[in-house]
C-alpha cells in the first residue's frame, strides 16, 4: 500500500506561525471529500482544530497553507500540509487504527487503493455531470446517471457477497467510497431507491446511521480568524470511540 504523499512545510516564519497545539483542518461539511478525511480523523482518536470553509468566500490562510485552495487541507502541528484527502486519511490511521481499516495485507491494500481510485475518477466525474449538469452545459443527466450506475452495480454485486467492499471486516475503502455513493443517492433519491440494488442501499443506510458518521456530520460555524479554536471532535477522542462502540 503506498504511503501518503510527502507533504509541504509552510515557513513558520514567512507565514507568522507559532507552534499548533492541534493539527488544523479546514473543511466544508457537505463535501464528501472532507467528509472522508473527517471519518478518518475520527477513527483514529485525531484530535484537530476544525475551520469551517465558506466555498464562495475562501479564508487567505486556507489558501496561504494550499495553492490548491480547495478542502480539506490539514496543517500537521510542525507546519507539514496535507491537501488529498486520501493523504488525510492515510496518515490518520497511520498514527491509529483501532479498527484496522488499512489492511495488512499487500493484495488487499492494493483493491483498496484501486476501488477508491474508481470512485475518485470516473465515478466523480459522472457524478458530478449528474448532480451539476449545468456547470457543464448540459439539459439531460440521464446518461452521467446511466454511466455512474455501472460502479454503483459493482459495489452492490461487492456487497452481496459481502458485508463490506472488501470483504467480511470494514476498511477505509467503505468509508472513503461512502460519501460520494450518498452524494449520487441524494441527487435523486425516488430514483435511487428503486433500483435493484437492496446490498447498496443497505450499506449506504447504515454509514447514514452509524454514530460515526453523525460525529462527522456535527455542525461548526463559519471559521473567522482569530476565533477561539473550535475542536474535532469535541469530546476526548476515547470517549469519542467508545460513544461509536
């Protein structure tokens, strides 16, 4: 399994830093893509300072930490910027993985990285031709939504066999993919519960219901600096664990 990628060191002294008594994790709480390094986050027992992000009015610290300038980003308390929020997760469950959700095993790690690698690539560009087909100048998503449905049949196929994407125990692939399967459900969610996909729904049913997923889910207000630091979570992470036990 690849290790995440080395991050960037911001300059302590060219961006007035002081030392962080927590990483610092900027984050929008609808995007799946900070939704999953939120999970991780969670799971490992990871306590953060938490920075809502306003899309439409992007803080200068977000974008002085990443030119990439999108969430999440995590500042790691030496300054190091993790901005893919599978590097996030990586590096969570790398410092704790009570769970075990990064397999130990080689063959197993690399289906993992494939799986979210399908997700990440031609299902979210279907899924956003879906969900936003005028940003793309379309009038009829259907075929994004045809297109999009050949992963979603797989992972149904993957989870009649099984309780999970990857077999009988939970890994991050169930929680990385989760988000982005709950983003193509709720876009029309008449259509999606109609199809014959009862293992899929089901799944996706129980990470909507899981404890964790609700801890992900906790509502933050727009970050402003020089606010008092708002903690993720906010309770201490064994209790935290132990709630979602």
């Amino acid at each position: 399994m690849r290790a995440c990628r080395c991050p960037r060191k911001l300059d302590p002294v060219a961006f007035n830093m002081t030392p962080l008594p927590h990483p610092v994790l900027y984050s929008f709480r609808r995007c799946p893509y900070a939704m999953r390094a939120r999970l991780a986050l969670l799971a490992s027992g990871q306590v953060c300072e938490l920075r809502e992000v306003v899309l439409t009015n992007k803080p200068q610290a977000l974008m002085d930490a990443s030119t990439k300038a999108t969430v999440p980003v995590l500042v790691l308390t030496d300054g190091a910027v993790l901005d893919q929020s599978l590097d996030i997760m990586l590096w969570a469950l790398g410092c704790h993985d009570p769970w075990q959700w990064l397999p130990t095993e080689g063959d197993l790690a690399e289906q993992m990285l494939q799986l979210v690698a399908q997700c990440d690539g031609d299902f979210k560009v279907q899924l956003d031709l879906y969900k936003y087909p005028g940003r793309f100048g379309l009038t009829d998503s259907t075929l994004a939504r045809e297109q999009g449905s050949v992963f979603l049949s797989d992972l149904n196929a993957r989870l009649t066999a099984n309780p999970h994407l990857l077999g009988k125990s939970e890994s991050l692939a169930d929680v990385a993919i989760a988000p982005f399967v709950r983003q193509f459900a709720h876009t029309d969610a008449t259509w999606f519960a109609a199809q014959a996909w009862p293992a899929l729904q089901a799944w996706l049913g129980a990470f909507e219901a899981s404890r964790l997923f609700q801890l992900a889910m906790t509502k933050f207000a727009p970050w402003q600096p020089g606010q008092t630091p708002a903690l993720f979570p906010m309770t201490p992470p064994m209790q935290t664990l132990n709630a979602i036990i």
